[in-house]
C-alpha cells in the first residue's frame, strides 16, 4: 500500500503534447465516479444478480425447512451461504453507487442508466426480505397456534401496508427508467437519417427502435394513469426493466471497452513489430556500409 501511494505521488515524466494538444486532450477527457472500468463492470455484474432474486433455484423460502423437503442439511446450508452471498454483492454494489453519487459532477447526477440500475436492484433487495419476512410470520402465526381471525387481522394490517409502499416504489422507478430512455433518445436523436418526423414520436415507438418490450411501456402508463397494477406485475416489469438496462447499457460499455482495449493492444504489437523491423533494417544497412 505504501509503495504504490508513493508510486502515485512521483511526478509524472515530461509529456511530448503541445499546449494544444494538451488543451485539447483535456477537453475532450472527463472526470468519471469509478475508480477503474473494472469496478464499473464489477459494480454492473453485481446489481444485475438481483434479477435472479425471485427465481426457483434462488428463493429465500427455499432456505426454511418444510415436511416434504428432500435436500440435506449440508445441501441447505450451502443454499443459504449463496442467497446470503449473493445479497451481500447487491447490496454492496448498492453501496458503491452511492459512494460514485457523491463523487459525481452535478450536484451528484449519474447517468440515467446506472440511477436506475441502482433503484431497481434495491427495490428488488427490499421486496425479496419482505416476502421472507411474510413468509415467517404466518409460520410463527401457525407454530403457535394462534386463531385465524388474529392471523389474518395481523398479518393484513402491517403486510397491506408495506405491499402498498413496494407497488409505489416499483412503479415510480418504472415511470422514471422508461420516460429517461425516451428522452435520451430524444435528446441524442437516436433515429433514422431520413425520417426526421419522428422527433415528436411517442414514447411507445422511442422505446420499440431501442427493444424495449411494448408491455413495459404500458405498465408504465397504467401506473401513471390507471389503477396501480398489482405486485407481482410491477415485480416483473422491474426484473426485465433491470435485465434490459443489463444487456443495453452494462454489458455493451464492456463490450466496447474491451474492444478497444484489443484494439490498442494490436496497435502496440503493430508497433514493437515495426520497431524491431525498423531496427534489424538499421542494423543490415549499416553493416554492409
């Protein structure tokens, strides 16, 4: 740690640039929240494993032992080392977004994509502990035998309630991640040359140029002006919302980076190549003179 706080604290070597290219170089750079594009990647890998949080393999009920399980103990445990695993990485890149919204310029803004990365993972963190939280007081509920018309008052009131806050939050997120996608492709024009009337278009056909799926946006003009949908559907819509920004955003930033990065990569040995070929030249020049 020491020596790579020194390393960092070394003057850089003189620079060949002009002070225009400098300037110009400057201009063109821009300061970003992560550390690396390895965090980047890692922080993106990490959100999206909360799209697997409801899924049969990976379900926090399969953690509470019932008559008819057939799995053993050590089966079990391991189960739940991977649930608690796996909630510990969304939670933690949770964790690192909000650490890059307070490093980030304007007044705190990231891009649109990683917000809502971000908020759709925690809203999905939080619906996967309050369905577990369900889960075990109707079993305290029957453990201690308590009577159905206690059970249902109980439960209903406090469950209804929070159900209730998790429609809204899903909703909101949903509203918010689809009108930015229609607007960024507003905003960079993300259309066809030589079809410039579109620039009005809908949100329905903004959406449809990039595939977002057509229930999705009318999820989200239900919830803006409809009756609220129901949990699970907002719970569905959140998990494909948060797959789609996954595949479109997340993983095609690596692509791209990675891309360049062989590119570069190409260049160099390009280069060594050259510069050896450039120096055996030299050498055979010089020694038949």
């Amino acid at each position: 740690f020491c020596t790579k706080t020194m390393n960092l604290q070394m003057e850089p070597p003189p620079s060949s640039l002009s002070s225009k290219q400098k300037w110009r170089l400057k201009q063109q750079s821009r300061v970003t929240s992560w550390y690396n594009s390895y965090e980047f990647d890692h922080v993106g890998q990490c959100l999206g494993l909360a799209c697997q949080l409801f899924s049969p393999s990976i379900n926090m009920d399969s953690t509470i032992p019932v008559d008819e399980a057939s799995s053993t103990d050590s089966t079990q445990q391991q189960s739940t080392n991977a649930i608690i695993q796996q909630y510990d990485e969304i939670l933690n890149a949770i964790q690192r977004v909000s650490v890059w919204r307070s490093r980030a310029e304007n007044n705190g803004r990231l891009p649109h994509s990683i917000e809502i990365t971000s908020s759709l993972a925690e809203t999905l963190v939080q619906d996967a502990k309050h369905q577990e939280q369900i889960h075990k007081h109707y079993i305290h509920q029957n453990d201690t035998l308590k009577s159905s018309a206690k059970l249902f008052c109980n439960s209903h009131d406090t469950n209804t309630t929070t159900s209730t806050s998790l429609r809204l939050t899903y909703a909101s997120i949903l509203i918010r991640g689809v009108n930015g996608i229609a607007d960024s492709m507003q905003k960079n024009r993300i259309l066809s040359i030589n079809n410039n009337n579109n620039y009005g278009s809908s949100i329905a056909n903004l959406c449809s140029i990039i595939g977002l799926p057509s229930w999705i946006v009318d999820l989200r003009h239900d919830a803006s002006h409809n009756e609220l949908p129901s949990l699970i559907t907002l719970r569905l819509g959140a998990q494909v919302l948060l797959q789609f920004l996954i595949d479109k955003y997340w993983i095609v930033l690596r692509d791209i980076r990675q891309d360049w990065r062989q590119r570069g990569l190409d260049l160099i040995m390009e280069w060594k190549n050259l510069n050896k070929l450039n120096t055996y030249s030299n050498k055979i020049g010089g020694g038949s003179l």
